[in-house]
C-alpha cells in the first residue's frame, strides 16, 4: 500500500516573519492529519530556520532544486550535502518554471536527479505537459519522453527511489484543475510504463498530483487509485487550507 504524501512548493513566496507564522500553524495542525506524511519545501534561504521551526514535529522538509555537481564553481547553486546538512530529504526536480523559465533541459533534471540520489535526498521529479501539447494530443509523449531521460540516465532502478509528481503546467498556479479522470489517466499511463520495465518499482511509486489542487477538490483527486498525493502550490502558504488537504487524504 502506497502511503499518501502532500508536500507544499511554497515557490519564491514569504519572509522570515510569514514562514514563521505559517511553519508554525502547520505544527499546531499536523495532529489533525493522519493517513498521510506532509513536507514543505521552502526557498533555499529560509531551510535552516525552517529546520528549527519544525523542531520534533512530523513535517519533512525539501528543497525546491539541487546542483547537478559536488561542490565547486557553481554560481548561485545549492549542492546536496549542503541540503543535507538542514535536514533535506526531499528535493524538487524539473519543476515545469525550471523547465521553462529558466531553460533547464531534459539532460541537466536527469543530472540533478541523479546528484539528489547519490547524495541520499529523495527526488521529487516533475512531468507534466503544456496545455498545447495537450490539445496536441501528445500528453503520453512528453510526460514519457521526460520521464525517459531520467530513466536513460540512471535507470529503472532509481524510479524506485524518487517520487514522481504529475504537474499539467496548464493547471498550474491557474486554478485550473485536471478533472480526477484526466488526471487519473495520465497518471495511470506513467505508473503503465514503468510497470513495462518493473512492475515492483511501478506498484511502489509514489505518483503525486500538482496544479491547482486545493481544499475543494483534494479528496476526489487523491481517491483516485494512481493518486498517491499531491504537490501543493498557492494552497500550501496557507497553514489551514494545507492541513485541509492532508486530512482530505
Ligand atoms: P499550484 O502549484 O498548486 O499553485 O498550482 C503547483 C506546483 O507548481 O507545484
């Protein structure tokens, strides 16, 4: 049985005054949420304090990227054991505004995945289309082509050790919301391919939704059986609309 995990992107959102605030009604809530495991992931800068607001309650922490490299001559990149020393277990990997703002390519999110699991951090991988590709109808396409990089890259085996999460960038910070059966199909259409390489990494996966998912309409999309979460965007700076989604699993 594949546990439920809701993780927060709080995205380049807040200051020191409203994470506190917001880590801290996350704390006074989490008692409330029992059949699923919660994390956030803030900006890099606010991880450490972050780390000390959350203290000994059960909110893992992730980070919203990761250097592809060790150490060393990188200007403005974040390395794994430096994630590791604030507690990362999580990173978030190809996410579609890295993708797409920032011009990372199929080849470097393979690399970076490949750092966060040698360096012990879970990856959090994104896929997901644009609405053009959907209209397209080559939705299979994309989300398999970028999830075939990866797999390329490091192989079948290391899909058992990250968390995929399905992001349609049209549902994106749009509230615009896949339906459960949109999302459901092409959820089930990932958890198929990988079943074709390895059907034990396939039924373990975890496979999270993402886009717009809120309150309102979590419990339908996470009932859906190859919804196994959700990566939470603008819903997750709220302290009672996060926690709302936690209980809904
Ligand atoms: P959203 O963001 O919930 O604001 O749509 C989701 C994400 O980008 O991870």
């Amino acid at each position: 049985m594949r546990r439920t995990l809701i993780a927060g992107n709080w995205k380049m959102n807040g200051s020191l005054a409203s994470i506190e605030t917001l880590i801290g009604g996350i704390r006074d809530g989490i008692g409330s949420v029992s059949n699923a495991d919660m994390a956030v992931c803030p900006p890099f800068v606010y991880i450490p304090r972050v780390r000390e607001l959350i203290g000994d309650a059960p909110i893992a922490l992730g980070s919203q990227n990761i250097c592809d490299q060790a150490s060393g001559a990188f200007t403005g990149e974040i390395s794994g054991a430096m994630l590791k020393e604030f507690g990362c277990r999580y990173a978030i990997i190809g996410h579609s505004e890295r993708r797409s703002l920032y011009g990372e390519s199929d080849a470097l999110i393979a690399a970076r995945f490949a750092m966060a699991l040698e360096t012990g951090i879970t990856p959090i991988l994104c896929v997901g289309e644009t609405l053009e590709q959907r209209e397209a109808n080559v939705t299979e396409q994309v989300v398999g082509e970028q999830l075939d990089a990866v797999i390329g890259h490091s192989g079948i085996d290391a899909i058992g050790q990250c968390v995929i999460a399905y992001e349609p960038v049209w549902a994106i910070g749009t509230g615009k919301t896949a339906s459960p059966e949109q999302a459901q199909a092409v959820h089930a259409f990932i958890r198929g391919k990988l079943a074709a390489l390895d059907t034990g990494v396939a039924d373990a996966v975890q496979i999270l939704y993402g886009g717009s998912m809120n309150p309102g309409n979590a419990a339908e999309l996470l009932a859906q059986p190859d919804i196994d979460g959700g990566l939470i965007g603008g819903a997750s700076l709220k302290a009672d609309d996060f926690l709302a989604i936690g209980t809904s699993a």
